[in-house]
C-alpha cells in the first residue's frame, strides 16, 4: 500500500477512536482534530509533535490570562483590546523556538475560545485535548510509516 492509503487508514482508525473515547471522557473532540491537523502543517515527525504541542497549548494559557483578566477586572467592554494583545503576545512568542508555529498557537486560543470554558478544569480538558490530538496525529504518521510498502 502506498503512504497516502496508509496514512488514510490510519487516521480513519485513529480518529474514529478518538471521537468515541474523546467524548466518553469529556474531551474538547474537535480541540483534538484541530491539534492533529496543527501536527502534520508543523512538518510532521519529532519537531512537528513538540511544536504542535508547545504553541496549542500556548494560545490555551493566553485565552485563560485573557479571561481571566476580562473577568477580575470587570473589563467586558475592554475585551477587544485584551484579544489584540493576545493575538500579538500569539505572533511574538514565535521568538521563542519551540513556540514558533504561530498557526498552532492561533489554533489553540481559536479552540479554546470556541470551547468557552468556565473553570480552570475546563482549560485543562482543552490542553488534554490538544495534546492527544497532537499525540494522535505523530501515532497515525508513525503507523502509516509502518503499513506503507516499502520500496
């Protein structure tokens, strides 16, 4: 089988998997698919899971301050400029080498935002999903490696 097929199945397997446990175990699902997606656009392999990783989990901790402060300082009406501070702390933390996949970084703040949590466990269900979605995606690079023919 060719690498295109085995990385189809793969991720066909995976994913299917993944949206059954994932919702069994209150996961943000689609935080996960969006993470898994960040892992092959970051490249891929080693460099792509630990990128993915860092910058997801990076927009999810600036959301979190950005709430955070919206909320303690009864600044609603401020928000827009709070998220234009996250949205550049999100492109200039890409100094920073293992925070330099900016679309990863925009993905993770986009997923949490969306997922809208109220509570510190609910950002964490967020990262945990961001993890094994980024996880998930080096599982299914590695498992297409190994059913691809080898020519």
């Amino acid at each position: 089988m060719d690498m295109l097929m085995a990385l189809a199945v793969s991720i066909g397997v995976l994913i299917a998997l993944w949206v059954k446990v994932g919702a069994m175990a209150s996961l943000a699902v689609p935080a996960g698919i969006v993470a898994w997606a960040c892992f092959f656009a970051a490249g891929g392999k080693m460099q792509g899971l630990q990128k993915t990783i860092a910058a997801t989990v990076s927009g999810v901790v600036w959301v979190w301050l950005a709430m955070t402060l919206i909320g303690m300082m009864n600044m609603g009406s401020y928000a827009w400029i709070i998220i234009g501070v996250v949205a550049f702390m999100l492109v200039i933390q890409s100094k920073v080498a293992a925070l330099s996949f900016i679309p990863g970084a925009f993905c993770g703040a986009a997923v949490t935002a969306w997922a809208a949590p109220t509570d510190l466990k609910g950002y964490l269900m967020v990262c945990v999903a961001l993890v094994a979605g980024a996880v998930l995606g080096y599982v299914s690079e590695m498992g297409a490696g190994m059913m691809a023919k080898k020519a």
